[in-house]
C-alpha cells in the first residue's frame, strides 16, 4: 500500500490540495465569472460580447479544460491515500470521479461552437444574423444541461468521500460530515433541475454552500496539514 510514485501520504494530500485548490479556482472562473461577464439574456448581445472578447472567452474554456485534468489527478491521489480505509468504496468514488469527468469534458466541445459560428466563415453567408446568433446561444444552454448530468457522479463521489473521511483515522470527521452534505446537495439540486427547473434556480445559490463549506474546508485542510501519517500507517495494517 505504498504511495504514488515513493511520495509521503503527508505529501500527496498537500499534493491534493494543491491540485483542489486549482480545481476551485478555475471551475470559478470558468463557470462563473466569464459567463457573467458576456452572457445575457439576448442572444445578440451575447454573441457580440463573445465576439469582441473571444480570448476571455478562450480563457474560461482552457481553465476548464485544466479543472478536468485535475480531477483525473485527484482521483489517483484519493484512491491511493483512502483504499487503507476501504478499498471498494474507494475504487467507486474513482468511478465517479472519472465518469463525471469524462461528461463534463465532452461537454465542453459543445462551448466552441460560437467561436465557430462567429469566425466569419461560411456560416455567415448560409444563415441570417438572428438564427446565427440564436445557435451560437444555445451551447450556453447546453452547459446548464451538461452541469446538471455531471454533478449527480460528483455528487455521489463525495457520498463516498464522506463515507471514507468519517471511517478514516487520519482526517477530521467532521468535513466528512459536510462532504456528505454537499453530496447530497449536488444530487438535490441536480434531479431538481432535471424535474423541476423552476424550483431548482429557486435553490441557487443557498444549494451551492454546502460545497463552499465542505470542499473548501476540505481543500484547506490538506494543503495546511495534510494527513496524520502515523495514523495513515497504522490504518494500513489495521484497516
């Protein structure tokens, strides 16, 4: 049960931390401040924003390229640091960390398409203005669909974080707590919005603070101290 690469499991959750704290910022500013800086409500507007700011347009959709590349590192270094505690559950949150991520990446292809649609290439020459700029509004749409799916793996991966911070020895109890909160706040608001999406933007943003709480405490505490190495150790044995 050695760790990834030879490295400490103090190391590694540092690691994590660092890798988490990318993760938040970067889903932030991909998420939600470029769509508030050049998505409205009119569709010509939008796609005029989008045009003349197309590298801060760029830019959201490469720091959320990078928050997906860190996912698949978080799910190694989760799994490497909490098998000792189950070995099962661990390889499931791997499962839905990975799945979550592979639909919220194939996601993003969907989010050129205005820069597509905009380039001035032969679209321009084959549709209206009004048509143009409708479709290239629609992937905006598309992304809260495509947020909707992903967070109920997301939402279950942190079930099972939960579940194994609260039978650990080595990390406090205490954000397994809030991680299992959070969980079930992605997976209520999720079904929510699949059901009913009027009630569901009647959630935001209270929904969203069990994540500010238990992924940020989360996040915080692995970069500052990690994890009790000794107590890591004697749960190797002693699963």
């Amino acid at each position: 049960m050695n760790p990834v690469a030879g490295a400490s499991p103090r190391r590694l959750a540092r690691i994590a931390g660092l890798l988490y704290l990318i993760n938040i910022v970067g889903g932030a500013f991909a998420i939600t401040v470029v769509p508030a800086m050049l998505v409205t409500s009119d569709p010509a507007a939008t796609a005029h924003n989008i045009a003349t700011h197309e590298l801060l347009y760029r830019s959201g959709l490469a720091a959320h390229v990078v928050v997906t590349v860190t996912n698949v590192g978080l799910a190694i270094i989760f799994y490497d640091l909490l098998k000792v505690v189950n070995r099962r559950i661990a390889q499931l949150d791997v499962f839905f960390i990975l799945v979550g991520t592979a639909i919220e990446a194939a996601g993003l292809v969907n989010q050129f398409i205005p820069l597509v649609l905009l380039s001035g290439g032969p679209y321009d020459k084959a549709l209206p203005a009004a048509p143009l700029q409708a479709l290239a509004y629609l992937p905006g749409d598309l992304s809260g669909i495509d947020y909707t799916v992903h967070t109920v793996f997301f939402g279950f991966d942190l079930l099972c974080m939960g579940y194994l911070l609260l039978r650990s020895r080595f990390l406090p109890t205490t954000i397994g707590v809030l991680l299992a909160i959070d969980g079930f706040a992605y997976l209520i608001y999720s079904f929510a919005d699949i059901l009913a999406p009027g009630f569901a933007a009647e959630l935001v943003p209270w929904i969203q603070l069990p994540a500010l709480l238990g992924e940020g405490s989360l996040c915080l505490w692995l970069l500052v101290a990690g994890v009790n190495t000794e107590r890591w150790k004697q749960q190797t044995v002693n699963p």
